[in-house]
C-alpha cells in the first residue's frame, strides 16, 4: 500500500512514457482535477495498458509547492483498466484547441512510483472470465478452428468468431471458442437508440468512430439454437447472453429470441439465459419471462431521466420503460441488474445518487455492474450539455453508501451463473 501521493505520467509522442516526479498525480471527477486518497491507489492490474492522450496537459500537484500545474514536459497518460475493475477518477488534464476526440476507450488515472504503476481503482468482481491471462492463444485458434468445422453453415457462429474472436479479441466470444462461461449471442442489427457513445454505430460526421462493426444480419431460431445448447450442456458456469457490444437491441427481435428460448430448454434445462437490453420494451421482455428468461440486465449512464435521455437519445420509448423492464423480470422472479457506465463526477454526484437510491427501491434490483464509461470525458460532458455536475461524494464512498443502505444489492461486473444465483453468490462462479 502507497505511503505517498504517486507520480505524473506523461508521454513523449513516440511511444514512450516517462514519470514526472516534480509532480503528484491527480485524477479528475467532472471537471475538476483534484488529489486522490492515497488509499484509493492499486497497482495496475495485469491486463490493463497506458494510453497517450494527445493535445491535453496532464495536471498534478507540485511537489514543493502543494500548488496545481500542468506538465509540460509532454502529452497526458491515462489507463485502460481492465474488466472486473472500477475506476474512481479518470485522468486530469488540460485540453488544447485543436485537441483530437479520444476514441471509446476508458480514461482513468495513472500514475507511477516506485518502479510501479498505479491506478484508483477497486475490484468489483472476483469472478476471472475475462481475465487476460486466462487467455491461451493457441486454445482459442484451435476453439475457433472446431466450431468453424462444427457449424459450417451457421452465419452466427461465423460472425462471432472471424469478427469478434479473431479481429476485435472480443473476450466473450474467445470464452466462447474455449467452450466456457457466458456464450455472446447477437440477434439484432438495428437499434431503438441513438447512444452518442455507441460502440457499433457513429454517424459518418461524428468526430469520433465506432470501435468495431456492428451485426448485419439476422440469425435464424434454429442458428441460435445450435451453438446455444451444446455450450449450456457442457460449458462450466453456463450463460448465453443476447445483446452483445457488436449488435443493436435485441428486444427489437424478441419473436426470434422467443422461439429460440422455447426450443433451447426442448434440450435442456441446464444453464442460464440472460438479455443484455436498453430494456425498452417491457412487453416483450414479459413475452420472454413467459418462456423461461432467467435475467436481465440493463444498460444506463444514469438513474436521471434527463441525463439517461440525453446520451441514449431514445426513440419511440421513454426512461420510464426501463424501470418497467426491470420491474416486469423481478415480478416473474427473475434476476435484475443494471449494466451502470460510472463517470466519476456524475455517477457520484448527490443527484445521482438520490435517483439510484429510488431505482433500486422501485425495482427491487438485485445487482448493479459498474462498469467503465468508455468515451471521451470533454466530449461527453458537452453533448449532453453538462456545465456543472453539482456536488459529489466520490465513487468509492457512494458505492459504500449503497451497500450499507442496501445489504442485499450485489456488486460485480458481469452477469451471474444460475449456480450463482441459486446457490452462493460468494463463491459458486469462475475462480
């Protein structure tokens, strides 16, 4: 554990990243730059990297002097951290004019000390499922090589492993090529949403482009059905999960997942089936509950309807029919969590944390993921034309508000076995 406030990072332009040690490093919530408890600092985990951020100034807090400045000795460095993580502060620093968007990618502290580098940050999740050393290259070419050869004409099983396991390193789909844990499957090429920060779809006059190609066409019930039910029989800790990162909203094609979900438990009872939704459709996620929908988790950046409408830019659906998505799985007895993109300095603000507080009370939610918000700090807070986000707590310390108001909310990063749910969430998951 830090004794001491670490070091600034920055980087040269070329690839090189060196410590500034006439500066402490800060991180940034909203806005603001400010200090970070020294306790709130961990080693970077294995599996995170360094990001230069180029046209932007670190700030840190001078050594001698106590005073903010910034580093002029070359760009900002933040860190990608990687899943099963939380970052408490994003990276602080100054933006030039003519200042590049940053990509979708997760911004968050970084810093240096002692031949070591550090991040604020929690684990969230125990679970290892995307653990990056638990990746074996030659497992995954030969998993990937089987079910080719398995499902030669499966147009499913040949996007989510040429696109998503091979090109983009999708960390479901190479779980998937591994035959283990939570099996992706996209259904849906469009979408009921208009997410400023989508990852599979950006306007071509946006500043910024999607991180990866979006689904193109619509699987079949029996595609769906045929990877599906071997994975449930024999992966350990078995999920299928549509709504994927590289798809739009699944609910658009509940028909399909209907009949896909009636067939499926024709095989087996083995396993969980989850939806990964914006949950815009309540009638259709109850359509699925009828049929055996198991959970069901909910993407948000805020418990705010307004903030909520500003980033997602719904069509032809409110904020009001997520919280009844949710409501609707609980009332069938399902599980219920909300996929949350925590932003330090709006995730933790006062306001926030009042309507979270409601949320989980109106819902009975059963888990909450707090997830990194991948975008572009400046970017985001001016498209959704957010001047000051009002007075906040901190991460760390709203997220033990949470838990001691609300003992029975779980916390993690991923979407839960049945052997998780029914048995002890504590322990019965990839370990």
């Amino acid at each position: 554990m830090l004794t001491q406030s670490p070091y600034i990072l920055y980087s040269d332009g070329e690839g090189n990243i060196f410590e500034d040690t006439s500066l402490y490093a800060t991180g940034r919530s909203g806005w603001d730059a400010m200090p970070v408890p020294v306790d709130e600092w961990i080693e970077l985990p294995t599996g995170g990297n360094l990001y230069e951020l180029p046209g932007r100034k670190g700030i840190g807090i001078d050594v001698e002097t106590g005073d903010m400045r910034l580093c002029e000795k070359g760009w900002a460095v933040a860190a990608f951290i990687p899943p099963a993580h939380t970052g408490l502060y994003m990276a602080a620093y100054e933006t030039e004019k003519d200042a590049p968007t940053l990509p979708l990618f997760c911004y968050t502290a970084a810093a240096w000390f002692d031949e070591k580098m550090y991040v604020p940050a929690v684990r969230i999740e125990n679970d290892i499922r995307q653990e990056a050393e638990g990746y074996v290259e030659e497992q995954i070419e030969t998993g990937t090589t089987k079910l080719l050869a398995a499902y030669p004409h499966n147009r499913l099983i040949k996007h989510l492993m040429e696109n998503c396991c091979i090109t983009y390193t999708c960390p479901a789909a190479r779980n998937l090529a591994i035959g283990r844990w939570e099996c992706p499957v996209p259904v849906s090429p469009a979408c009921n949403a208009n997410c400023i920060g989508c990852i599979s779809f950006q306007p071509e006059d946006e500043t910024i482009i999607s991180t990866q190609d979006r689904l193109t066409f619509k699987p079949t019930a029996e595609e769906i059905v045929e990877f599906t039910v071997p994975h449930l029989e024999t992966a350990p800790f078995p999920i299928i999960s549509f709504g994927q990162g590289c798809e739009g909203e699944p609910l658009l094609m509940w028909e399909t997942i209907r009949e896909s979900i009636i067939e499926i438990r024709k095989h087996t009872q083995k396993g969980s089936i989850n939806i990964n939704s914006n949950g815009s459709m309540p009638k259709a996620v109850k359509a699925l509950c009828e049929v055996g929908l198991n959970s069901i988790r909910v993407s948000t950046n805020s418990a705010r309807k307004n903030i909520y409408s500003s980033y997602y830019l719904p069509n032809n659906y409110q904020f009001e029919d997520i919280v009844e998505s949710l409501k609707v799985m609980r009332s069938y007895g399902g599980w219920t969590s909300i996929n949350y993109f925590v932003f330090p300095g709006m995730t933790d603000s006062v306001a926030e944390y009042e309507a979270l507080r409601k949320l989980i009370k109106d819902t009975g939610l059963k888990m909450i993921q707090w997830r990194n918000f991948n975008i572009d700090p400046d970017w985001y807070l001016g498209k959704i034309g957010v001047v000051d986000t009002g007075e906040c707590m901190g991460v760390k310390q709203m997220m033990e508000l949470i838990r001691e108001e609300f003992p029975h909310l779980k916390f993690g990063y991923f979407n839960p076995s049945m052997e998780r749910i029914k048995g002890n969430f504590e322990e019965d998951f990839a370990h």
